[in-house]
C-alpha cells in the first residue's frame, strides 16, 4: 500500500500535553467504555476486558451450582466434557482436553510429549512467562530464539541455527493473537524431527492458510484467563488430531491416571472443573460475532495506519486471516518523530487521550527467571554439562528482541478493537495530531 499520509484537519491544533486539548476527551472515552460494554444484546454487565457478562452466563453457573456436578469425573457429560467437544468442532480438531489454565494446557503438552531431562525446546522471549514455566516444569532446557522485528514473531531462521541434537521441539508463540510464520516453522520441524506445541494463548479463531490457529503443530494450546476474549477466571485447553498423543495430554493433566481408571505416568492435576466450562460454554454462542467486530476493526486501523509513516501495523505473513487481535501491536519507527523515543510520542498520544505502551518490557532472557535463577539451580547443573550451559549464557543476547521491547514495540490493548470505527478514526487523528507536531516532541 501507498504511504499517502492523508492531512488530517487537526494540524493547526496545539498538542494537548502542551495546554491544548484533547483529540479524546475523558468524557468521550467513557462514552466509547459504555458502548463497548454493550456490545452484544444480552449483555447485563460489561467488563473492562471486553468479555460481557451475559444472563446466560449467569444462569449456566447457576444450574452446575445446583446440579452437584461440579467435577468433570462426576460426569461424561458434563459441562467440560460438553465444552472439549465444542470447542474442538469450533476449531475443526478431533479432540480437546479442557486444563485449569493456558500454562497447564503447554506443560501438560511439553509433558506428553515424553519431554524431560537433557532435551531443549526452543521458544520465543517475547511471551507470557507460562511459555517458559511450562518446559521448564518438565525439567528441560528452555533455548529463546530471536524474533522477527516487524511481526514480534518467532525469527525461524535463529530457530533453526539453535537446533541441536537435544533439541525435541518448537513452541512458536501467536503473540498479539496474530500468526507466526507456521509456514517455515513446519518445515523445519519436518526437516529435524521435531514436534511443534503451538501457543495459541493469545489466538482464539485466528486463521492462517485456510486453517485455525491451534490446529497447525501437533498440539495447539489455549489460555481462557480472565483478559483474554473468551475467558473463565483461569482455564484453558489442548486440542490436537493425534488420538495417541491427545490421550496421553489426559493422562497427564489427571495426575497420571488415564481415561480407564489406570495409572500409567507422572501427573499433575490440571483438570478444568465444572464451573469453568460453565462460564465458558454460552460465550461460545457470541464469541464468533464478537471476533468478526474485533478483526473487522482492527484490519480498519491497519489501514488507517498504513497512511501514515511511523506507526506500521505488525507485519502479518502471508496467509494470515482474520485475526483475534487480542493486542492490536504497532511499530514505532522514531525516525519519522524527530528521533524522539517511543515513550516521548506515547506521553503525547496519551494526553490525547489514547492510551498506548510498550507491550512486554522485556524478553525472557533478559529476566532473572532464566539467567540467574534456573542456570545457577543445582538440578540444571545436574541435567546439563557445564560446555552446554556455558554456551547457552554466551548465545543469550537476542538484539532483535532487545529492540521490540526497548524502542519499537507499541501496544493498544486488547480493547480497542472492540471500539466503534468512530473511535478508530479518532485514536488515528490523536496520531496524526502527534505526528503534524513532532517537531514540538523534543521539548516535552
Ligand atoms: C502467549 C501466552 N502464553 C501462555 C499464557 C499462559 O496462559 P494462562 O495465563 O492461562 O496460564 C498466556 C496468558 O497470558 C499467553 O498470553
């Protein structure tokens, strides 16, 4: 697309951190809340997130309170059992196993996968730390590859040159809710005999190629946390076609024991219970139009944005569909505010009224997690020669990652897709705004 920077009619105005006034006013903004909260009819109450709470919701909790049902062994046909097999049909897989949280769901796939011990899985730095937590709960090294910097995706390229003999598997992660490059990442999977746990986390109905996100690697894990865009508190699940491998992720997340009674490994206990899937199972009814209003949205902001240099849309790899957009991400190109850097043009868009940051404050390695806490453990010295973890410290620096974090990197939220195009076009004039006047940012 052109970079035709369309004139906005708000040139001539005073930028409101220096005494003007706001593009988005305080008063706009809670009128922008209320609509959001409303989105869908039957909405009772609204949620800061995004998730209405609706009467069914209610009523669904409700009737698993009175039933006495509130353990899915207490029933085949309860409501996880009911809400595995929708959310598998949802997403085009044969199986589904509902775990108490998105992190449970990747350590329960890291696990039955027979992942243990003195084999690496190779992960993205830019992520939620249950990514991490969940191989490093099965006790294997967790090896971070460098990112794209324009999508904030997993480079493939770094992935592949960190493979080595150990390594078992690839955890791409969908950050944003956006696809990462599954297409080369499958191949390199192939090519080395690796599994592939996609981390769907953030990308309920996000479609890549014709296909779900989830649906791709061999297991595909979801978060149903209370922020994301169809949540229960703490839930998530596991889908996947392979019969084998889907029975052993049960297996695993009921603490070893398998569907017929029989203890067959190491557990933990990850099972969803009965009120989780019960708050889950009506949202399932409007999580689609909600998605629609959401993608529609965002692919509207995105090319409102594209007219303008400076604040780019993440880049999508071809094949990307519609999209979750859990996050709406940007790229901050400071060359074209004046050098100023990302926090100076975001203290100006947010006295506009737009609020806007950095998403991730840092990678994973650069955090104490994996650094100076699990390379100095005892029990990884154990696991690990001292060549091993030596190189490991020496190939920690991730420069890609280190500049999405610290320079590019900005992130709407995971509301403002939920908007109005009304408001779209008014957070794209606070840009606009900002921009006409950069010459003004050096001084703030
Ligand atoms: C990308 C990603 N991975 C994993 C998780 C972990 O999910 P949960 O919080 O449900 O354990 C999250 C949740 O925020 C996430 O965003």
């Amino acid at each position: 697309m052109n970079n035709i920077f369309i004139k906005s009619n708000r040139s001539a105005s005073q930028l409101a951190v220096l005494g003007g006034k706001p593009v988005i006013s305080s008063k706009m903004q809670r009128k922008e809340e209320d609509k959001r909260n409303k989105l869908t009819n039957d909405v009772i109450v609204g949620l800061r997130r995004g998730i209405p709470i609706t009467q069914k919701m209610v009523d669904s909790v409700v009737a698993t309170t009175k039933s006495g049902i509130w353990s899915r062994i207490q029933s085949s046909t309860g409501t996880v059992a009911t809400f595995e097999k929708e959310w598998a049909e949802m997403l085009g897989v044969k199986y589904c196993v509902g775990t108490g949280a998105g992190t449970q769901a990747l350590s329960a796939a890291v696990e039955a996968m027979g992942i243990g011990p003195g084999d690496e899985v190779i992960t993205s730095p830019y992520t939620d730390i249950g990514t991490i937590s969940a191989v490093l709960f099965s006790r294997a090294l967790v090896v971070l590859a460098d990112l794209d910097p324009e999508s904030f995706q997993l480079d493939p390229d770094d992935v592949e040159r960190r493979i080595n003999e150990n390594t078992r598997a690839i955890i791409p992660v969908h950050i944003g809710g956006q696809p990462a490059n599954m297409e080369r990442i499958m191949a390199i999977a192939k090519k080395h005999n690796l599994m592939v746990i996609e981390d769907a986390c953030q990308a309920h109905f996000t479609e890549y190629q014709g296909k779900q996100l989830g649906t791709i690697g061999d297991l595909g894990c979801f978060s149903f946390q209370a922020g994301k865009n169809i949540g229960c508190g703490e839930g998530g699940a596991i889908i996947g076609n392979n019969e084998e491998l889907m029975d052993k992720c049960y297996t695993v997340q009921n603490r070893g024991i398998n569907r017929q009674g029989k203890a067959e490994r190491i557990g933990p206990k990850y099972r969803m219970n009965e009120f989780e899937a019960a708050l889950l199972l009506p949202q399932l009814e409007n999580a689609r139009d909600v998605f629609n209003y959401r993608n529609d949205n965002a692919w509207y902001m995105n090319s409102l944005l594209r007219q303008l240099p400076g604040v780019l849309p993440q880049k999508l790899y071809p094949g990307t569909g519609a999209c979750s957009w859990w996050v709406f991400l940007t790229q901050y190109k400071k060359e074209h505010f004046n050098n100023v850097p990302r926090n100076v043009f975001l203290q100006a868009l947010r006295a506009e009224g737009v609020s806007g940051s950095g998403y991730i404050a840092d990678g994973f390695h650069r955090t104490d997690v994996i650094t100076n806490h699990i390379l100095d453990l005892d029990i990884y010295k154990n696991m690990y020669s001292p060549a091993r973890l030596k190189q490991y410290r020496e190939e920690l620096p991730l420069p890609n990652c280190d500049k999405v974090t610290d320079e590019i990197n900005i992130s709407f939220g995971s509301v403002q897709m939920a908007s109005s195009k009304d408001h779209l076009n008014k957070i794209f004039d606070a840009i606009v705004k900002v921009y006409e006047n950069r010459d003004k940012l050096a001084s703030l």
